[in-house]
C-alpha cells in the first residue's frame, strides 16, 4: 500500500488487465469498471480510447503484457494510420 492507502500492485494489474480486454477483445467492461473504482477519466471518442490503450500497452514494463498484447496493440494504431510510439 502506499501513502494514499492504495495498493499500487491491484491497481497496476486491474489496469493492465483492462487494457488487454479492449484492445484483444474489443471489450470495455474491465476498463470501465477501473476507471470509475479509481476515478480515472476516459476519453468519450473510441478511437482516442483505443489508441490510448494501445500506446499504454506498447510503453508498458509490465509483466502482463504479452508479445502478443504488443503485436496487436500495433497493428491496430498502423492500421488507423498512427505512429506505434509516445511523442511520435
């Protein structure tokens, strides 16, 4: 837990898991569900969402993002005509 009483290790995972039920499977349950228990805004366009979570899962350090996250996640910005990188 940190200084705000949040356990930073659930937040990350609901957070990753989240990101890889929309961009593997099209689903935003998980994602809408994390957003409103940590009140984190999400954007109202889908494609600003989408390609927001696929950058998140391309610059993502973390152990549950797969290759296979990553490969999809890419080819879906190159396919909207979208740079795969931050600030790019």
């Amino acid at each position: 837990m940190n200084e705000h009483g949040m356990d930073m290790k659930a937040f990350v995972r609901e957070c990753d898991l989240a990101l890889i039920d929309l961009v593997m499977h099209g689903q935003r349950k998980k994602l809408d569900k994390y957003a409103r228990k940590y009140g984190v805004p999400l954007p109202e366009s889908e494609i600003v969402l989408m390609a927001g979570a696929c950058k998140a899962l391309l610059e993502s350090v973390s152990p549950h993002i797969k290759q296979n996250h990553r490969d999809k996640a890419e080819r879906w910005l190159l396919r909207h005509g979208m740079k795969p990188g931050i600030g790019v």
